[in-house]
C-alpha cells in the first residue's frame, strides 16, 4: 500500500512535539513514519531554508508519512505553507495542516487571524487546515488534567481549585488568557514548572492521556477539535 502524506507546519518546537506524539498515538507508531524539521532565516537574513532535524534512516513501508516544519514563528507558519506548497502537492502530499497560537495576540483578533491565513493560501488541489491554539497549545496539555500527577505527587485538581480559581477537568482551558503560564502555576503547586525547553515540553507530553485528549477533550475545546478532525480526515484517506 502506497504511504498517505501529510505535511505539518506549527509554530514552534512545543507544537512539533505535542504533534509528532499525538499522530503516533492515533496512528500507531508502526504505522507511521514521522520527519522532523525546522525552518530558519528569511527577510534580511536571507532565502529561508529547511533543514531536517534528524537523519532519515530505513524504514519498512509504513501506512502513513507524516512531515512537520517548525516554522520558529506562528506569522510564519502560513508564507511557509505557501512557499512549499506547489513542491508537496507535487510530492503527492494528501493534506496540509497549519498550526500556531494565538498568544499573545488578543482574542478579539481571531477571526482576523484565520482570515489572513486562508488569504495567504491556495485551495487546490490541497485545502489547508489551519488551527489556531486558543490560546495557546498549552490549553490542551492544562484540559487534559490527568497526566498531573504524573508530573508532580503534589498536583491535585482540588488544590489548583483551590489555590488557582480555575478547575482543568471542567472548565475550558481554551478561556485561559495565558495557558502555559497557568500551566506553570499548576505544575508548581506539586514543585515543578514548566518552561519551553526541550526536555520540559517532552516530559509534558509523555505524560498526557491520550485517549482522554482524542476521545473527549475536542469535546469542550473546539481549536483541539479542529486537529484531531484534519488528523482523522487525513488516516481516513
């Protein structure tokens, strides 16, 4: 069987992380072939380039190939679209998905954002999904309240009731005006925090559920549902 392209351009490393764990989750890691890559330069600092994170090595055929671009901005993620577009279209790619935060741009700006987005884009033969993180991607990672614990003994959905005024297994995380900093004040609570490095974001997202976050978090979190259709679209074809 042929693989099934799909190319993921977000806005940072935290983005490309969450994703690259999430697709193997629903697709299943023997199913998938996931490549990495950032992007770089641009305007005064020259042409942008791309250059792969990891070395490629071989694979048995998988069902699925799966790219994504960490385009190092959220404005940059729908000109790199439209600069690679023709190229993946060329490539057989079946579907593209453009992922960025909203934050720190207010709220009141989203319609905008999509607008600008869509303008910047072609429609055929490829549609791009674009999904804006309300607010930002952090949202998800604070709906889904299970993987708590996991980070710290201490971290109990009463005490960030409690203690914060805001409750992750009910509330939507997407009303958050600065999620990864809620996240922070969560994770402090059991004596840890979290940053955007690296290893803090992987710790983060090993830990999630992803069940609860596939089956019931888009639910209650309507930027979430927006990827985990576009991903479910994509498996489907």
């Amino acid at each position: 069987m042929p693989e099934s392209k799909l190319a993921v351009f977000v806005e940072g490393q935290t983005e490309q992380i969450f994703v690259k764990k999430l697709v193997e989750e629903i697709a299943g890691a023997h199913n998938v072939k996931v490549l990495t890559y950032k992007a770089s330069g641009g305007g005064a600092s020259g042409a942008r380039q791309i250059v792969q994170l990891q070395a490629a090595r071989a694979d048995p055929a998988k069902r699925y190939y799966v790219l994504i671009v960490d385009c190092t901005n959220g404005d940059r993620v729908a000109s790199d679209i439209l600069d690679r577009y023709q190229t993946l279209v060329q490539q057989d790619f079946k579907a593209i998905i453009g992922i960025s935060d909203v934050y720190p741009r207010p709220r009141v700006d989203i319609g905008k954002l999509y607008r600008v987005m869509a303008g910047l884009q072609r429609t055929s033969p490829i549609v791009v999904d674009n999904v804006l993180a309300v607010m930002e991607v952090e949202a998800w990672f604070l709906g889904e309240h299970h993987h708590l614990a996991k980070i710290g003994a201490g971290i109990a959905v009463a005490d960030v009731i409690h203690k914060l005024g805001f409750d992750p297994s009910t509330d939507n995380m997407e009303d958050r005006h600065h999620p990864a900093g809620d996240l922070d004040a969560v994770y402090q609570l059991g004596g840890r925090s979290y940053n955007k490095k690296r290893n803090t974001v992987e710790a983060t997202v090993d830990a999630l559920d992803y069940e609860n976050l596939y089956l019931t978090l888009p639910g209650r979190m309507g930027s979430l549902r927006l990827l985990v259709d576009a991903l479910d679209r994509f498996l489907a074809s």
